[in-house]
C-alpha cells in the first residue's frame, strides 16, 4: 500500500492553483503543477455544492484510494490538487477511478506502456 504525500497548507494549494494546469471530466478536474523534485503531492478539494459533511467525506475517502491504487504508475515530480464536481456524489467507485485515470493520463503524469 502507497502512502500518499499531501498538501496541508493553504499556501501550498494557493500556489498549485495559480501556477498550475488543468485537465477536467464530468466528475473531476486536475490541477497540477510539474516540479523537478519532490515527488507527486497531492490535495483534495471537495465543495458544499457537493453535498452535507458525510457525502463529502465518502468523497474524498473514495478519491484517495483511487490515487493510491495509481501511484506505482505515476511519474515524475507534481503537485497537485483534483476538485470534486457536483456529479460526483452519485458516482461509483470505479467511475471516479476511471475518471482520475484520465485525468493524470491527459496531464502526462502517468506511465505509458
């Protein structure tokens, strides 16, 4: 199992956010900035406009395991932030899964075999 290197601060999203790039689904957008070191960080953000306290938790809890299950296939340096839309809250598992797959595929984050 992956441990995962998050942003805490809000200077660090701050930064993402404004120096950053984005690549978006119906359910998720990316926001990532390349580095040359530190390895792949990244951060969560979830909306009210996504629902009450529970529904963003599950959430966020289901968006972590997804990055954890990608990282052997991550590469390079990033920092990075994925926003959760407002679909999100009714999809599965494995659509957000597929979804963040894409995502960090469009952004070149992810190995090609």
């Amino acid at each position: 199992m992956y441990k995962l290197t998050t942003l805490k601060k809000n200077k660090e999203f701050s930064f993402v956010y404004h120096r950053g790039k984005s690549v978006s689904t119906k359910l998720i957008v990316l926001i990532y900035f390349s580095n040359k070191y530190g390895g792949i960080r990244s951060g969560f953000s979830i909306s009210k406009k996504v629902g009450g306290a529970v529904v963003r938790n599950k959430v966020r809890r289901r968006m972590k395991e997804a990055l954890r299950e990608l990282m052997p296939e991550l590469r390079g340096h990033a920092s990075m932030v994925f926003v959760a839309k407002q679909p999100v809250s009714l999809a599965t598992y494995a659509q957000i899964k597929k979804d963040m797959q894409y995502v960090l595929k469009k952004a070149g984050l992810l190995k090609t075999i």
